[in-house]
C-alpha cells in the first residue's frame, strides 16, 4: 500500500470507530438519563403534567467533537510513527 493509502484507511477506520462509539454512546447515555429522570419522577411523588426529561443536545455536540478530535490524535500521532520506518519492521518489533 502507498502512504496516500494509508492515510485513507486510517482515516475511515477513524471515522467508523468514531460513528460506532457515537451511537453506542449516545443511546446508552439517553436511555439512562431517561430511566433517571423517571425514577425520579416516581420517587419524588411528582405527577406533573410537563415531561422532567430534556436531551442535552449541546453536552452531546460537545462529547461528539470530543471524540473526533481523540480519534484523530491517535490516528496522527499512529502514522507518524510509521512514515520513516517500514511497516513489516515495526510489526516484528513489537511482536518481540
């Protein structure tokens, strides 16, 4: 593979590693925040008529640009290390 293909696989593996934990992450998150705010409901003995629940709409742009910007650290900071060695090279090293 030629570095420009490289780069391009380590890039929409990124990408696809970032989408996946998004997801995975936000739906847990929201399925939990919800599950409190109704217990809460219940335990405070609370039977209003508007909804306790709100999605966090900025806090998830937030933790979405967060993950994005740790992903791609990675990805830089894994290809820079391989730029001016061979790939096979540092493979059997590291399997030593």
């Amino acid at each position: 593979m030629s570095h420009k293909q490289i780069n391009k696989t380590l890039i929409l593996e990124g990408i696809f590693y970032g989408l996946d934990s998004i997801f995975y992450g936000i739906l847990f998150s929201l399925l939990i925040l919800f599950g409190t705010s109704k217990f809460m409901q219940i335990d405070s003995n609370m039977y209003l008529s508007k909804n306790l629940f709100e999605v966090p709409w900025l806090n998830i742009f937030i933790s979405i640009i967060a993950i994005y910007i740790i992903i791609f650290w990675a990805i830089f900071s894994s290809k820079k290390k391989f730029i001016n060695n061979n790939i096979i090279d540092e493979i059997e090293n590291e399997s030593i």
